[in-house]
C-alpha cells in the first residue's frame, strides 16, 4: 500500500468517524480504532492513543455547536466532565499494564453492547427538567 492509498483511507476514515462521532455522540473511537487496527494493522495501544486525540478534536467541535444551539445541560457536562477524567487516567494506566489481546476483546464487547443498547427504546429526559 502507497503512502497516497493509506493517507486517502485515513482520510475518508477521520471524516466518517466526526461526522458519526458528532451525531451519535461516540466520539468517533468506534470507527478509528476497527480502521487502524484490523485494517492498517496499527497496533491497538497505538491507535486508543490516536483515536483519544481525534476525539478531543470532534468532542470540542460538536460541544460548541451543541452549546451555542442551547442544547447542553451545562451542570450534566460538567458533572461528566469531572468523572470520565478520572477514569480515563485509571483506563489508561491499566491499558498500559494489559495485553493487546485482552484489549481488543474488552473493546469488541463494549461495541457489542453498545449496539445491542441503541436498539432499544429509552425513556427521553424532558428539556425543562434538571438531571442533577
């Protein structure tokens, strides 16, 4: 595979997972890392580490436009904020510590499930109502 082959799929890649990433509100991880990894062959602990980046990038750009639509719940986000920082440190201290192997099926099990997840109805929050 030629650098313009491989430079033209991460692209195409990179902008199906913001554009999905933005509207599911996923980050993106879900499309990034099966690409790198079973596709491009990148190793798994590198390709977390990539997709934590981009999704720093579609995070921001969709929390503005949320944001200045008025649709966030501010004291929520903040909330979350605090929390998944803190397991985020946790998660990658151990994703250190842990093999590739049992990586890749923790990641395929959580898409599992989060795919199962989306199928079924939930109960919407009303807008007028505060969460916490």
């Amino acid at each position: 595979m030629s650098v313009i082959e491989l430079t033209i799929i991460i692209l195409i890649g990179s902008y199906l997972a913001g554009l999905l990433g933005s509207l599911t509100g996923l980050g993106g991880g879900f499309i990034i890392i099966p690409l790198l990894t079973p596709v491009l062959h990148v190793d798994i602990h590198y390709a977390i580490g990539a997709s934590l980046i981009s999704v720093i990038a579609t995070s921001s750009g969709s929390a503005a436009a949320y944001v200045k639509e008025g649709i966030t719940n501010m004291r929520l986000g903040m909330f979350l904020e605090v929390a998944t920082t803190a397991g985020a440190m946790a998660g990658a201290i151990l994703a250190i510590y842990t093999s590739t192997h049992y990586i890749a099926i923790l990641f395929g099990l959580i898409l599992i499930s989060s795919a199962v997840m989306s199928l079924f109805e939930k109960k919407s929050i009303p807008l007028n109502k505060q969460v916490i």
